[in-house]
C-alpha cells in the first residue's frame, strides 16, 4: 500500500471552507486522513456569493448532501440564467439561460440551422428555442427529469440563488457529524520547516495545529498562501475594471423570480438576487469612475422593499493566485483568486478545485507533478472564465460614460480576440482554454451583443427548406407548450422546498 497524507487542516470557515470540508469528508472517508477546520470567531465571514452555476448539483452530489435539504436549509430558489439589461445598450436586454439551445440536426449544431433560417425570413429569436429562457420568461419551474426521452425537459438545466450565511452554518453541521474537528481560533502565526513547507499554525488560543496538508480559506487576507508562503496573484485588472462592490439586503413582498439579474450602471453592474425571504442586491463598480457615495446611492435608487441591511462596500482585486497550490498548501475560494461576479462563478471555481486537487491528490511525499499538473488545469479554468467575462464587457456597445468608453476601447486577450474572430466568420466556437462555458453560453452572449457570423455551414442548405422552417416551427410550439403546464416558481418551491426557517 502506498503512503498516504494523514491529515488536513482547512483554515477559515467561509463557504469556502466548508465546502472544502463536506467533499472531503465525504470523499475521503475511506482513508482514515483527519479533517480539521480552524475558524476564527473574531473575523466575519465576506457574506456574499449567492448565485451560482448548475455545477452545485454536482457539489452537493459528491459531497453527498440532500438537494433539497440544502434548498430548504439556504432559503434557495432556482436559477435558470441570468437576466441582461442595458449591456448592449439602455433599454435592451438579453438573457444568457443555462442548458441547451434548440435541436441539434443530423449531427449539425442548432446554431448554424438557425443562422440559416434567417435567411428564409424565420422571425423566431434564438431564445425561443431555449426552454430555460422560456421557463424564465413565465416564472415556472420543474426539475429536469433524471432520465427522460422528451428533448425539451432534457435541454433544460439550473442552478440555484442560495443564502451565504445559511450555506456555511448548514454545511459546517453536516461536516460536524461526520467527525470533522472544528477548532474555533485565530491563526496568528505560520510556521514554516526550512524547506519551505507549512509545519505548524500558532492561534490566539495557545493551540498549535500541525498536518501534513494545509487548505488556505482565509478569503482575500490569504493568509497562508501569500502572507507565509509568499504566492502573489496576477491582476487582470487591465481587462476588468471593477474593483469594489456595495452590497444591501432587502425585504421584498413579490415571488422570487428564477433568474439573477444583471443590469448594467454608469460605471459596472448591479445584482439582483431573489432568495425565499429576502433578496440580494449589489453593485459591482470600478472606483476609478465612481465614488463609494455615488455607487451607494446608484444601488439604493434601483433596489426594491424594505432595506434588511446598512449599505456595505466591499473592495477587491480581480486575478488568480499564481499558483493555486504551492507546497503542502492549497488556496481555495477567493484566497486562490477572484473574477468579478457577472458569471456566479466563484463558487464553481471552489468546487472544481476540489475536484482538480482529488484527481491530482499528494501522496505523503508531496511531489511536485501533481502540483504542477494541478496548477496547469487551474489556469485554464480561470482564463477560460476570465475571457468569457471580458466578452461581456468588451462587446457593450455604450459610450454614454467614462467606463464604458474605456470597456470599448480596451484590448482584449488574444485568447478572447481568437474566438470571437473564428464565430464572426462562420458560427464556430473554437474554445482556447476550456469548455466550461458551452457553445450555448457563448452564442447567448454574442447574440445578445448582436455578434452574428457572417455566413453558415454550406452543408446545411442541403436540407429542404420547408421541412426545415416546419421543423423550427415545432420545436418553438413544443416549448411553450411544455412549459405552459408547468408550476410556478414559488408554486413548485412552496409544495416541494420551502424555507425552513424563513429569515428576515
Ligand atoms: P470568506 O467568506 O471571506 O471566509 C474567510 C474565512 O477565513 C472566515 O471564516 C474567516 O473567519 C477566516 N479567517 C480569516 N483569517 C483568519 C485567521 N487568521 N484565522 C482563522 N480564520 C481566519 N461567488 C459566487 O459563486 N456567486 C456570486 O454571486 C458571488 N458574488 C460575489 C460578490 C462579491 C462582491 C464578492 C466579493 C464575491 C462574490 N462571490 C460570488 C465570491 C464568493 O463570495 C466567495 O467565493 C465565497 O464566499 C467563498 O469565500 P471564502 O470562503 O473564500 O472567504
């Protein structure tokens, strides 16, 4: 038998932590390896990250944990895709929905049939063709069936708008009764071994805390990965400008939506949340075009309901760490990085360093090709995430303000440059690091920002047009009429989910 770690020590108790926690320990818990969580009482949690990706039904599997235990525990609603408004310019939006976009025809992607069909005068928008798009649009909701022969139910997909502070206490018991340790303090000092490693932690509670394996959750201090173990992050501040957000809850009396929102302002772009008890809302700016003042009162004047909260403004710094794991020591959540949150990715980038370190999982020797193939696969998951983000920016075609002159002026990544170049010719989607974000995701977006190719597949003109426009004709009729029997969003929550304690 090979030598294994025996221990893991996770410091902070952010979503970070205790989703590094649950996956672990439910992962692990066949290896006898020693989870243990240092959280600091004194030190609050960031409090933000409520919308997110389909990926957390994938978290919430490996880690074992109930969906719908988790919905009623965080106060979640679904999340079909996200709502944009004003990007593209005032008065326009667009809707980038998750799952897949139309019928693929006899091996040839629905994108280039609908291309073609424009030409032949189909007035249909790509959007119809999506039912995720179509769901929001009705406010109804079902879960896609596990397994299913109906193509319409089968291309839908969600994730879920989940209340922060919920998800750690909820996660933090789940691993509490699967024997992780927990040790409230605050880590005051590192120590390192003369090869670098971390050995030991030193705590305001005289404990000292040893492990083989260290995870850095302690958010934007970073206070293992940067602070001792002296991994910087590499800024891409030149392609996203917004470095400071405000964030206020409220009270809202009306259904929650099933969709975030993402309503571009004269210097970034405010959020909306909607949870079962109360919504979030924030504005994501850049403190170069717009003071704190100027970003509060922008957010107080679009929020809805009765205010929960004091307006509260958050600074940060948008890049990735370096590397992501040096040494016996792994940065996760936004100590390993942050790329604004226009895509809700920050917790789907959590999940999937997870599943990137358990494919590369040090032995007790802690060579360095596993750091190295690990940290590879990470800077291709955040550039991928990166370049989708500029897209969103540098497409915008507003010029009513400083920051969004300069979004339109700025140069854009060569990676990012390469893929929209390649789909303004013909409709094709040449990822260049990844392909997290589908060819749904990207044409949504270009679409959206009225992008559209040039041309389309040759072959596709081989198909008989009135057959072709009968086709589209039906798969259009067969959403809606799907959708149309479907409950309500708040209906489907209130039989199937419901808060349990709904918090205001
Ligand atoms: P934190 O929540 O900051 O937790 C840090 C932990 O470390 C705390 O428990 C603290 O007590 C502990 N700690 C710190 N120092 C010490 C010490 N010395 N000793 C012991 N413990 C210590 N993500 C999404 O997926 N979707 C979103 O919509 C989204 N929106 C966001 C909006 C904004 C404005 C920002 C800034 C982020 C957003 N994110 C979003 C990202 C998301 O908030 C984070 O990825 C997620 O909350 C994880 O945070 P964390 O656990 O890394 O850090």
């Amino acid at each position: 038998m090979q030598q294994g770690i025996n221990s893991i020590c996770i410091v902070g108790g952010g979503t970070a932590g205790w989703m590094a926690a649950s996956l672990l320990s439910n992962v692990l818990k066949g290896c006898q390896i020693k989870i243990t969580v240092v959280e600091s009482p004194d030190i609050s949690t960031i409090g933000v990250g409520e919308s997110t990706v389909p990926s957390i039904t994938g978290f919430l599997n490996t880690s074992q944990i109930d969906v719908k235990e988790f919905i009623k525990a965080t106060s979640a609603t679904f999340k079909l895709g996200i709502r944009f408004d004003d990007w593209y310019s005032v008065d326009e939006q667009y809707f980038h929905p998750f799952g897949h976009i139309g019928r693929d025809l006899n091996g040839f992607d629905f994108y280039q049939v609908w291309l073609k069909s424009l030409s032949e005068g189909n007035p249909a928008s790509l959007m119809d063709y999506s039912v995720n798009a179509e769901m929001a649009k009705n406010n109804r909701f079902v879960f896609r069936p596990k397994q299913t022969k109906d193509w319409v139910l089968a291309n839908s997909s969600h994730a879920l708008h989940l209340d922060a502070t919920q998800v750690t206490c909820f996660l933090r018991d789940v691993c509490l009764k699967r024997g992780v340790e927990r040790v409230e303090a605050t880590v005051n000092e590192v120590e390192l071994n003369e090869d670098g490693f971390i050995k030991q932690l030193h705590t305001d509670c005289q404990k000292l805390i040893s492990s083989d394996f260290f995870i850095d959750c302690t958010g934007f201090k970073a206070l293992l990965i940067e602070k001792s173990l002296g991994v910087s992050v590499e800024e891409w501040s030149q392609y996203l400008p917004c470095d400071r957000a405000v964030t206020i809850q409220t009270k809202t009396d009306q259904p929650p939506v099933p969709y975030t929102i993402a309503k571009a302002q004269a210097a970034g772009w405010t959020w909306t949340i909607p949870l079962q008890h109360r919504t979030g809302n924030g504005y994501v700016f850049s403190s170069q075009y717009c003071s704190d003042e100027q970003a509060i009162k922008t957010l107080t004047d679009n929020i809805q309901g009765t205010m929960l909260t004091e307006p509260k403004i958050i600074p940060f710094t948008t890049g990735k760490r370096k590397k992501v794991w040096h040494k016996n020591c792994l940065a996760l959540g936004l100590a390993g990085g942050f790329l604004e949150p226009l895509e809700s990715t920050a917790i789907h980038l959590v999940y999937k360093t997870l599943v990137n370190f358990i494919q590369h999982f040090p032995d007790a020797d802690i060579g360095i090709q596993n750091e190295q193939l690990f940290n590879k696969k990470m800077d291709c998951d955040y550039l991928e995430i990166r370049d989708f983000i500029i897209l969103h920016y540098a497409t915008a075609q507003r010029t009513d303000t400083d920051f969004w002159r300069w979004c339109k002026d700025m140069p854009i990544p060569d990676s990012l440059d390469h893929i929209i170049s390649v789909f303004k010719e013909r409709g094709e989607l040449q990822n260049v690091y990844g392909d997290f974000f589908t060819k749904n995701s990207w044409c949504a977006v270009l679409e959206g920002m009225h992008i559209r190719p040039k041309k389309y597949n040759p072959l596709i003109d081989g198909f008989h047009q009135q057959e072709l426009a009968n086709m589209l004709m039906r798969s259009v009729k067969s959403i809606q009429d799907t959708v149309s029997t479907m409950p309500l969003h708040d209906e489907f929550i209130r039989q199937h989910c419901r808060a349990n304690m709904p918090e205001t």
